[in-house]
C-alpha cells in the first residue's frame, strides 16, 4: 500500500489546489486550456512517481491507474465545473452592475426603503426603529453575501470531488492483484504466495 500523501484522494487535493492557482487567470475554457492543466498535472505526477521510487516503492501499475482516473474522473468532473463557475464570473455572479458603487448605493437605499416598510406595516412583526438604519448599512454588503456564498458552494463542490477520489482510491488499493503489490514491494515472488507457514520455515 502507498504512503497516504501517494493515495489518490491526497493526489487529487494536491492537483486541484494547483488547478486553482491557475483557474482566475482562465477567462475562456478551451480544450488547449485543459490540456495545459493535463500537462501540468502529468508533470507532477512524474515528480511523485520518483518520489515513491526513491523510497523503495516502484509501482508502475498503480500510477497506471491514477492516471486513468485522473483523465475519467478528476479532469472531466473539474472541466466541467470550472467551465460553469467562468461562466459565472463573467456574468458577475448575477449581481446587479458586478456591485460597483452605484449599485451598492442602490441596494442600501433600498434595504432602507424596505425597512420603513417592514416597520411600518402592521402585520409584519418588526417594531425596531433601527431597524431601517440596520438594513441601509447592510445593502451594500449584498454583493459580498452573494460572493461569499458562491465562494463557499464551490469550495462544497471540489471537496465532493475530492471524496469521490477518496472512494474510488479505496477501490483501488482493496481490489489490486497481489502481483502487483508484490512487485511494488519488491518482494520475491515465491515468498510473497507462498503460506504463512511456508514463508516461517523458509526463515
């Protein structure tokens, strides 16, 4: 089994945390734009697969399928979200203006006008005088709401992404053949088939 900072969950995190890095930076997503990234991410998958090497675990196998599941599973799942969340941006998240000045003064002056009204209006229980003056100072912080909600939906989405790795890294190690791990090892291949008893006598 590899060191959990090899495991696939730990190498997607990583992976993501660097597409992130370079995401604001992409005003259109292109197929040349996800190739950069699948090269980027190849050249750090090169650099951890020496890594592990250096420690005595040589696994050809295994990096065979990180990669695989990084090309049908991180890629196209990140591509696909990155391409939605550009989109978004470039529409300012759908507030009003990209809450520039003019419309945060505009969103003060009418969470002021709906505070007269909230305490004025009988059947609705607000009886705060303040509380006008509390909604004038709070309407220009409405852009920054709808950012910080944004912000937080897709922090939510890339750790979705992170714990589908996790289980399909799960998969991975439980359902490997044993010749594989033997090999990683780098263990004699009669030792590591050979019975526990076998193996005791052999020692």
């Amino acid at each position: 089994m590899v060191p959990e900072k090899y495991r696939l969950a730990a190498v997607g995190r990583f992976l993501l945390e660097q597409f992130e890095l370079r995401r604001p930076g992409i005003r259109e997503w292109s197929p040349r734009a996800e190739a950069s990234l699948r090269q980027e991410a190849e050249s750090e998958l090169q650099l951890m697969e020496k890594q592990l090497r250096e420690l005595g675990m040589e696994d050809l196998h295994y990096w065979q399928r990180v990669r695989r599941a990084l090309d049908e599973i991180l890629l196209p799942r990140y591509a696909a979200m990155a391409r939605a969340e550009i989109d978004l941006a470039k529409r300012h998240y759908g507030i009003w203006r990209g809450g520039d000045l003019v419309a945060r003064a505009t969103f003060a002056l009418a969470g002021f006008i709906l505070g007269i009204i909230c305490v004025e209006v009988p059947y609705i229980p607000i009886q705060a005088k303040w509380f006008p003056a509390l909604l004038l100072v709070l309407g220009p912080l409405f852009p920054d709401g709808v950012m910080w909600l944004h912000r937080r939906r897709w922090r939510k989405q890339l750790e979705a992404l992170v714990g589908d790795l996790h289980r399909a890294s799960e998969t991975l190690e439980t359902y490997r053949p044993l010749s594989e791990l033997t090999h990683a090892l780098e263990l004699p291949s009669g030792l590591a088939e050979a019975p526990p008893t076998a193996a005791r006598e052999r020692g």
